[in-house]
C-alpha cells in the first residue's frame, strides 16, 4: 500500500479530483472520462498513470480497452489517516 503523502499528493489536482468523481458512480474507460472531462488525451493519460501509481484506482483490460474503478481499500485507509489526526494518534 502506497504512502499517505503519495496519496495525498494525487489528490492535490483538480483535474484528478475529477476523474476519481467520475469513477465513483461507475466504472469508465478512457474514452469515456475525455467525453466527460474537457483535456487531451495525453494529459488524461498522465492524470490517470498518477492515480495509478498512488494506488486510488485500478485498471483491468476488457478486450483493446481498459476500464478503471476506485480502489476503495486506499481510500479507507487515507480516510482512517485523518480520523486519526482528529484523534491526535497516527496509523502505522
């Protein structure tokens, strides 16, 4: 599991707020995440391979296409981080 700062860091960009809104009703490929968030296709690209790499999403192909889902596990624990804080105790 990635660290909180990774995460946190991904969740510092607006466009990839967006994406993760997206992804929460349903999975999308990226197709169509560009017909519902105004960027290029490279840039989505970079957007999603950083969402990747800090583990709130996931990609499992479906023929020529990927399709990507929230991984709720890391958001539990980044939620169970701030809780924590709120407490004045850190999660290990």
């Amino acid at each position: 599991m990635k660290s909180i700062s990774v995460i946190f860091a991904a969740l510092t960009d607006p466009t990839r707020r967006l994406v993760l809104e997206n992804l929460r009703s349903e999975d999308l490929t990226p197709s169509e995440l560009l017909s519902r968030i105004d960027v290029s296709q490279p840039t989505l690209s970079h957007h999603l391979d950083i969402l990747k790499r800090a583990e709130l999403i996931e990609g499992r192909r479906e023929g020529q296409f990927i399709r990507y889902s929230l991984n709720m596990t890391v958001f539990q624990m980044g939620l169970q981080y701030m809780v924590s804080i709120t407490k004045g105790r850190k999660i290990k």
